[in-house]
C-alpha cells in the first residue's frame, strides 16, 4: 500500500499530463503529493508531430515526471478505479487520499519508458523517410499539423490528408479551416474532404487506400490521428459515474471540484468546463486547483477557494510545419508567417519546460 504515513495531507494527482504535472510540482513542497501516470514521463502533446519529423526535437519535450517531481512520488501505471478515499492501478496497488485530482484528459496508448518513447518516434521517422508517399487519416489538428511538418520538411513526397468531415479543423472557425487549407494545398498537400477510409480493413503492409467515394490512393505508409480515447472510460464504473454527462466529461463546480465532492477537483480537458480544450487553459485550471489545495489542506478555509471562470478571449494556434501556421485571435485570423514566430519555430516547448522549472534554452 503506498501513502498511509505521513503527517501532510494526501494529495493524489492522477494523469500527469499538461494540467496534473504542472499542479503535481506546484504543490510538492506543501503537501505529500503522489501522480499517478502510465508513463514515466511528461510529453508535450503537441509536439508529436515535430517529433516524428525530427526525432531529436524530443529530447526536450519528453521529460521523466522525476525531473519535476523531486519532492514527491510517482507511481507509474493506470488508473483503473477509486472509491471516496482510495485509489486503485493496474499493477496491484491501493493509493490512499485526502484529496484527488483528476487530470486523465486524453488516454493516447504511448510507451510507458521515455527511451521507447524516443525510438517510437524514429521508428514514424524512418517511415516517413522511406516512403515517396504519404497518407493521413484525419483532418482535426493533429492530421492537419502532421502533414504540415511532412510537407515542410520533405517537400518532395506526396502527401494526402484525407477528412470525413466538410473542413478541417472542426473544432475552430471557418476562416481559420480555410486558411489551413490554402496553406497546406500551396505545399502540394493534396485534401480530400467528405471522404473516410475505413480503418477496419487496413491491414499491415497496406499499401492502396479505398476511400468512401471510391478514390483509389497508393501510399507508402500512412498514419490514423482519428479518435483519440478518452481519459474517463475508467471512472465509468465507479461512484462518479453520477458526474459524468453525455459526452464523458467530469462536471465541475467554480472552483474545480468535481460538483457535489468536497475533495476531488478536475482540471484540464477532462472537465466539462465551457471553453475550448487547450494546454494553456489546463494550466490555467492547474494554478487554481493548486490555490485551492493548499488553502483547504493548511488553513481548511473554504470560504477563500478561487474561482475559474471559463476564458472568452481564446486563442488558437495551429502549426504547418517551422515556418507557417494559422492563429485564431479573439478578433481575427491570422495565417502565414507570424503565428509561425509564435507557435511553430519551438511549439512553445521552452515556456512549458520554464513553467516545469527546467532549461529551457533550445539546444
Ligand atoms: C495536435 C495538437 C495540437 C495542440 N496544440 C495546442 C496549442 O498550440 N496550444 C495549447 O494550449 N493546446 C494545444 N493542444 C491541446 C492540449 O494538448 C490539451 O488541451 C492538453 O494536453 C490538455 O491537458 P490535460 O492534462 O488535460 O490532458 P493530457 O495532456 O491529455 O494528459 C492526460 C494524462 O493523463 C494520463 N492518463 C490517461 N488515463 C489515465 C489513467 N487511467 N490513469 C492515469 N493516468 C492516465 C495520460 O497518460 C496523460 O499523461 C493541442 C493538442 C493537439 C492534439
């Protein structure tokens, strides 16, 4: 059994991905703070895709969870339930808490070690370098960033992004879709909308793609970024299968508790919270939980919790490769060279790592 001891509150963070690593660090010192993540490491998840093009643009955005975390413990394995005052993983153990957060926004099946992680991505790399051409399957934004990086950094290969949907990029604009658009035809990305491939009859080795309107397409490889599973299949069957609603997600109260549970707080995407699902909203959501925690676990003064409200003026920020992308700003959208200055040269990996506490100089 691990976390029975101590003197401090138990605070229990489970997924350590952009919102629950940066709240794991941010309470270290002030409370007994354990994460619980399959993974060894903390991987920026936007930065996949630079990584499968360049495989040694990981260095910097995989980052063992014990490079933060010095202060306090990780048990590296799944969650797979919780009753009100433990929890339970896949290797067997019960983990007691004072108080939960829960942070499993997304469930991506990547390798548990870093090193794996790594060899992954050289493993996509030599695909991508052995092949003259490519199909992506999924036109949401990590479809559409991987074939920018592809057709950025190998501009002689044929790239086919195939989407079922009537534009890319659903989840924002029109204009923004359209500008990702015309920049991705101008690197000679060929888009197929309304069209699918039916994933169930790939089979290893594949190499012509049937698409729904019956297009026939030769690829070299080819990669799927549909669907990607979702962090709250595992609370399905526990108490807070109560406050889930219809799409999966965790409902939560102003202050980023769970609604109706006094010590178990949700932030990052997992939450229902109104807004679109970002890194830098899930930090937000982090800072006030952080805030929340430590008023509640050392004064237990509930009448001063922070509140989150929902952002109105967000931004988005899509990357096409080093040197172009496509900024949704509250009151315009921008494509071309400058949100690349922003987000595509470092895909913001030294401002993460700096919130982390560690170097981040590019090297
Ligand atoms: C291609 C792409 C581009 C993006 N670009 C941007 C951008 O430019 N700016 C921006 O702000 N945001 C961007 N985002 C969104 C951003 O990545 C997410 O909003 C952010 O990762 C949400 O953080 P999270 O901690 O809630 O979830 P995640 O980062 O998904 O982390 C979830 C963690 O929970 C773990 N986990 C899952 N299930 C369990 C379990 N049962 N037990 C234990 N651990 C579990 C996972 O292993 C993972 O570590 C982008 C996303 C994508 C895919």
């Amino acid at each position: 059994m691990v976390g029975g001891e101590s003197q401090k509150k138990r605070v229990v963070v489970v997924g350590g991905g952009v919102a629950g690593a940066l709240l794991a660090k941010k309470m270290q010192f002030d409370v007994d703070v354990l994460l619980i993540d399959p993974k060894e490491y903390f991987e920026i998840p936007w930065t996949r895709l630079r990584s499968m093009v360049e495989p040694s643009f990981a260095e910097r955005t995989l980052i063992k969870h014990t490079d933060y975390l010095t202060n306090g413990r990780v048990v590296t394995s799944r969650a797979i339930s919780i009753t009100e005052s433990e929890v339970f993983t896949e290797d067997g153990q019960k983990i007691i808490y004072d108080y939960l957060a829960l942070a499993t926004g997304y469930a991506d099946p990547t390798p548990r070690s870093r090193k794996d992680r790594l060899e992954q991505f050289q493993q996509d790399n030599d695909k991508i370098k052995s092949s003259s051409s490519i199909l992506i399957i999924g036109g949401g934004r990590m479809g559409v960033e991987l074939a920018g990086e592809i057709a950025t950094d190998y501009p002689e290969k044929n790239v086919t992004l195939i989407h079922k949907g009537p534009r890319l990029l659903e989840y924002i604009g029109p204009k923004a879709s359209n500008k990702a658009l015309k920049l991705l035809k101008s690197k000679r990305v060929e888009v197929l909308l309304e069209q699918s491939v039916d994933l169930d009859s790939i089979t290893e080795g594949e190499r012509v793609f049937t698409t729904s309107a019956g297009k026939s397409i030769t690829a070299g490889c080819h990669f799927v970024c549909v669907g990607r599973p979702s962090g709250s299949t595992w609370l399905q069957e526990t108490f807070l299968k109560e406050s889930l609603d219809k799409s999966g997600r965790l409902m939560v109260d102003e202050n980023l508790r769970v609604k109706g549970r006094s010590n178990i707080f949700a932030i990052g995407d997992i939450t229902d919270i109104r807004e679109i699902k970002l890194g830098y909203l899930a930090q937000k959501h982090a800072a006030v939980v952080a805030k929340n925690l430590k008023l509640l676990t050392k004064e237990g003064r509930e009448s001063k919790l922070a509140t989150y409200k929902p952002s109105s003026a967000i931004m988005v920020m899509v990357a096409l490769g080093r040197k172009q992308g496509v900024a949704q700003l509250p009151f315009m959208t921008i494509g071309g060279r400058l949100p690349a200055m922003i987000k595509s040269k470092d895909l913001f990996v030294g401002w993460i790592r700096k919130e982390m506490g560690l170097d981040h100089r590019a090297v």
